[in-house]
C-alpha cells in the first residue's frame, strides 16, 4: 500500500474577490460551510493570499488551513468560504423567510402568463 498524501492537514482553496482583500488581510481566518459532508461551519485560518489576481474575475487565490488529525474530512469535499464584506449600516434587512412567502403567493395567483411558465421562472430565480 502506497500512501501518496499527509492528510492530517488538508488545504481548503477558493477565490476571493479583490474588493474584499483588506477585509481578508485583517481577519485573517475565514468560516467554512461544508456543502456536501455534515459538519458544522469551522473557522479556518488564511495561510496565503496569492500576489495575482484573475483580471478577468477580479479575484485573487486564497488558500486556508484545514487541521485534521484525525482524518475525519476527506480530499475533494466541496465547501463554501463566507467572509464579511464591507459594513452597511443605513441598508433596508428584510428576512428571507418574507421574501420567499411573497414568491410564493404571486406563484399561485392569476396573474398574466409570461412567456416562461411560472413554475420555471421561479426555480430559475430562486434567492440564495
């Protein structure tokens, strides 16, 4: 049996938007959600910030650091990096509970067919 890898550390690499890389230098972690494994979010630190950014998506590399020392998480596991963005103090919040409702309610109205069924419209406009 050939061992190819030291998984008791995994890097966990993503791309960052440039607006966001002062935010990101001062933190210097980051949460993770993980999309397809059960475990709750964890707060990762950044190990490197890449010097190049994509200019076409205006993103620079990140990558963190995911310990594992006991190999519960596995190479290949997809995950979501949320970090904060910059700070909107006079901005109108509105739960996204209500705004699903109101989708919901113009679905099973009468209102006029647009050339797109509803029931495509809405799947295809579905929030976050």
């Amino acid at each position: 049996i050939v061992h190819i890898g030291d998984l008791r550390v995994l890097d966990v690499r993503g791309d960052l938007p440039v607006e966001y890389l002062p935010v990101a230098r001062k933190l210097r972690q980051m949460s993770v959600r993980f999309l397809d494994f059960s475990h709750p979010p964890v707060l990762l630190p950044v190990k490197a910030i890449s010097g190049q950014a994509d200019a076409t998506k205006q993103t620079v590399p990140i990558r963190l650091e995911l310990r594992n020392p006991q190999g519960e998480f596995k190479a290949g596991v997809l995950v979501q990096i949320v970090f904060p963005g910059a700070e909107h103090r006079n901005t109108l919040a509105i739960p996204r509970a209500a705004l699903l409702r109101r989708v919901q309610r113009i679905r099973h109205q009468e209102w006029p067919r647009p050339e797109t069924p509803v029931e495509n419209w809405h799947s295809a406009t579905q929030l976050g």
